[in-house]
C-alpha cells in the first residue's frame, strides 16, 4: 500500500516522495522517483540514518528507527537541494502526426508493437497547433470527449479522469495534444480512440515553464540568483498591472499552471506570473494554494495603495 501511495504522490507533483509507517519504534516505508532524480544514490548518502534499504534509481525500500525520521528528512531534502539540477516530470512523444495521420490504418500498425509493458511502452504521438471546438463530459461527467481541429480534418479525442470541473481548456483555445491509440470496435465497426496523455497551450515552452518554476522555487528558498535570473523573475509596474487587473475582473479561479499566462495575456514570462502573485499576496489581497496539478486563487481588492518598493520579494530581485 505504502507504494501505491508513495507513486500517486510522485506522479501527482512531480517529486521524488519517500512515504513511512511507524510501529513499535521502526519506521518502513516505500520511496519512488523520477528520472533526474537517483532515488537509490540519495538513500546511500543518507545511509546513516538508515537501518537498512535496497531498490533502485526509481523505486526503493527503507527501514529506519522512528526517532531517525526527522534526521532522515532533514538529510534527504539537503542532498536533493545540493544537486545541481531538480527532477521534472516529463512525457517523451515518439512521434509528431499530422491530423491525416491519426486514423485507423496508423492505430492498426501501431499495434503490431504490442505487447506492451515496463521494457516496450506504448508509443505516444502529438499533433501540434488543433483548435478545441468542442468539450462534452461521459462516463457520468468523470471524463472528457474533445473535438478538435486542423487543415480542415477534426479529430475526436478522449481524456479520461478529467472531470469537467477540473478541466479548464475551452473552446477556441490553440493545444497541443499528446496521445496513444486504442483501437476497438463499434457496433461492430472498427473505432480508433486518440486516449489524450496531455494537453498544452499550443507552442508554449515546456522547458521555459518548468525553468521558471524552479527557478521561483529557489527565490523562495533564498537561493543566490545571477542577475539575469532575477531579471527573468522580476515583473515591471506595467507587468504587475497586468495581473492586478486580471485578478480584479476575476476574483476567485482555478487554472493549471501552464494556462496562467495564456489567461492573463500580455505574453508574461510564467516566472513573472508566479512573482507578481506572490507581491500582490505579500500585500494581503490575494490568497492561493497548489495542489500540485492546479492553482486556486482569491483575490480581494486592497483598500488603499500599497508602495511596492517595500515589497520584500521584489527587494530581492533588485
């Protein structure tokens, strides 16, 4: 169970998670990762806190004394904060289609690769720049059928475990999708499925917003930053407006990560995003929270004006 567990948690925020139980004065427990993170390496140089574990780079067994818990923690998150680079989550597209692509002759060859498993994963294709005409709840609301088109061809595509009120694409949105076939029948006919893995704001950056957030995260650690890094994170006045008043026309949402700039426009860096919400929380009227797939935010119209040069963030990226 303690693994399962500790998977979904890895998988949810994309971190490496060590998850413990403790009885009887032991502690045992289940570790997974991602890969940019040597789940087995990080064990070893915290050895000394362990009474024993084996595994390997991805997934691993501990056993420590209970009162070595809060050492081993303190010890595991120095080592992965010494690394020079953090772990992301990421999804490798075999390869790009063309909406004409995407049909039943692909789907059939396809699965002459089957079977599939942990040593030959099924292959996961993308086609870039659809427009999102049409978004219609099945299963009970608990999944998604997306109609999308390109060049004139519309594709349907279905998101499973996407319940609407968690999904916030809407119609006329440019994505990029990536996908897997599942072939089947209807009504006795063949039917090709395109089971959608991911969806992103059409040509953002991935590396850009993953860059960004890590960098924000070291901001708020206290980390040293090069001057162009703080550049990167550092919203001008104009910027700053920009967001104040997205935020005012729309006090309380909840978006994912990635759509954040796209809502506010403006073509803000995510970096900048992430900085500016942060200074209008440090003046008191925005709350937000993360639960690692979405953010929610509230926001509540200042009373008076506030001088942002007593802002302690924005202090920190001068």
């Amino acid at each position: 169970v303690l693994g399962i567990v500790a998977a979904r948690l890895c998988r949810r925020f994309g971190r490496p998670v060590v998850v413990l139980s403790s009885t009887g004065g032991v502690a045992k427990g289940s570790a997974r990762s991602l890969e940019g993170f040597d789940m087995f390496a990080a064990l070893t140089a915290c050895s000394g806190h362990l009474e024993q574990f084996g595994g390997h780079t991805l997934a691993a067994g501990v056993t420590l004394a209970s009162e070595q818990v809060a050492a081993f923690r303190q010890a595991i998150n120095a080592y992965a904060r010494s690394l020079p680079t953090r772990p992301v989550p990421t999804l490798t597209v075999d390869c790009r289609l063309s909406p004409m692509g995407a049909g039943e002759s692909t789907a059939k060859a396809v699965q002459t690769l089957q079977p599939y498993g942990c040593d030959n994963p099924a292959p996961v294709f993308a086609i870039m720049r659809l427009e999102l005409l049409s978004v219609r709840p099945v299963s009970g609301g608990r999944s998604q059928r997306l109609t999308l088109k390109r060049d004139e061809q519309v594709l349907t595509a279905l998101l499973f475990t996407a319940p609407a009120e968690r999904f916030f694409y809407r119609p006329g949105d440019l994505v990029d999708v990536a996908f897997d076939f599942r072939l089947g029948f209807y009504r006795d006919r063949p039917s090709v499925t395109l089971a959608v893995q991911a969806i992103r704001p059409s040509e953002q950056s991935e590396a850009e917003l993953i860059s960004d957030g890590l960098l924000f995260e070291r901001l708020l650690e206290g980390d040293e930053l090069s001057p162009d890094e703080k550049a990167r994170l550092r919203p001008d006045r104009d910027e700053l407006a920009v967001v104040f008043r997205f935020l005012r026309a729309n006090p309380a949402f909840t978006l994912p990560p990635e759509l954040l700039p796209v809502r506010l426009g403006g073509g803000l860096p995510f970096g900048r995003v992430l900085t500016a919400l942060a200074v209008l929380e440090e003046f008191g009227c925005l709350t937000r929270a993360y639960d690692g797939d979405f953010f929610t935010l509230r926001f509540t119209p200042p009373t008076g004006k506030f001088d942002l040069t007593t802002s302690a963030l924005l202090r920190a990226l001068a």
